[in-house]
C-alpha cells in the first residue's frame, strides 16, 4: 500500500513505525550542501590552486628539449652529472698523464743538449777558442730557452695540478728553474767570449 500524505508531514499506511508520527527528518548542515557556483568555480581554477583530495594531478611540461621537469628533477641531475664525472674523469687524467710525460721527454732532450753544448762552450773557452766557445754558449742558450718555452706550452690547470703533488710538484720547479739558471749561464758565458775577443 503506498504512502499518502495529509499535508502535515503525517505519513499513512504500513509504517515500521506508529501510526501518524512524524516521519524522521534529517537536518543537513548549510557546509555540507553543494553550492553550485563554488563547484563551478573550483573547476574554472588551475591544478596548482586545488587543495584536498580531488586535486587534479599536476601535468608534466616538456621543453625544448624534451626533458620532463618534476618535483626531483635536480636529483636526476646531480645523479647524472656524478656518473658523468666518473666515467669522464679517468681519460682526463690518463690524457693529463700522457701530456706530462710528452713535454718531460721534450724539456730533457732540449736541455740535455744545452748542457752539452755548455761543456763543450766550456772546453773551447779553456783551450781559449773564443768563437766556437761563443757559438757555443748561443746554441745552449737557444736549447734552454726552447726548453723553457716547451714548459710553458703547458695548460695553466695541468700547471697548477703538478704543483700540488708531493713529489712531481718539487721536481717541476726544480727543472723550471734549472732552465732558467742554464739561460743565465749561457748569456753570461757569451758576454764574456765577446768581451775577451
């Protein structure tokens, strides 16, 4: 049998409850009713500004260069700048090494043949040949300051890196100086041929 109303909220017919009592009513809060401008208007907002557990999810941008940006992207890229700098920096410093040697083989053989040339500048000036002795300190002096220019080619970096070890950076500035002393020598020993000829 249907429900029939008289108007007053008073209900008839199989009711589990007693005849012509109230039906119960429920009495909802204004919070919890749908406003139906605020609904429209949280779908006219951006992702970014929606709050709670119906926020959409942020979309991904992609650049120029296809790379997706997210919340971790510099840990991505610090990951990938490390594993980069491990593999790359073993050839870096075989190439160093390799350099290093090249131009110690280079400096020794250019300087051992200005010391030779200083011996035997040295020989001809006892023996009071002053022309060969004067050639000869020239041609050492032209050997030790290719040397030094050999030493010089070297990138400031590697330079500073050789400095910094223990022993190799106490030999290169030994050697450097050595140069520079067997230069002095030379002009010196050239001076003198010239001046007593």
């Amino acid at each position: 049998m249907p429900l029939k109303s008289n108007g007053k909220n008073n209900y008839t017919g199989n009711l589990p409850f007693k005849r012509a009592q109230k039906a119960p009513s429920f009495i909802v809060p204004q919070s919890n009713v749908l406003n139906l401008k605020e609904v429209i208007k949280g779908k006219e907002k951006k992702p970014k500004s929606q709050k709670g557990s119906f926020r959409q999810k942020r979309r991904r941008t992609t650049t120029a260069f296809l790379i997706t940006f997210q919340k971790n992207w510099p840990k991505k890229v610090a990951i990938f700048l490390s594993v980069a700098v491990i593999l790359i920096l073993p050839i870096f410093i075989m190439d160093f090494y390799q350099t290093a040697k090249e131009t110690k083989g280079r400096v020794l053989g250019i300087s051992t043949e200005g010391y030779q040339h200083l011996d035997t500048a040295q020989d001809y000036f006892q023996e009071l040949e002053l022309e060969k002795a004067a050639n000869e300190f020239k041609l050492a002096n032209n050997n030790f300051n290719a040397a030094l220019s050999e030493l010089n080619k070297i990138n400031f970096v590697l330079k500073g890196l050789i400095k910094l070890i223990p022993y190799a950076g106490s030999t290169f500035v030994s050697g450097e100086n050595l140069l520079k002393t067997g230069i002095d020598i030379s002009k010196a020993g050239d001076l003198i041929t010239e001046a007593m000829s």
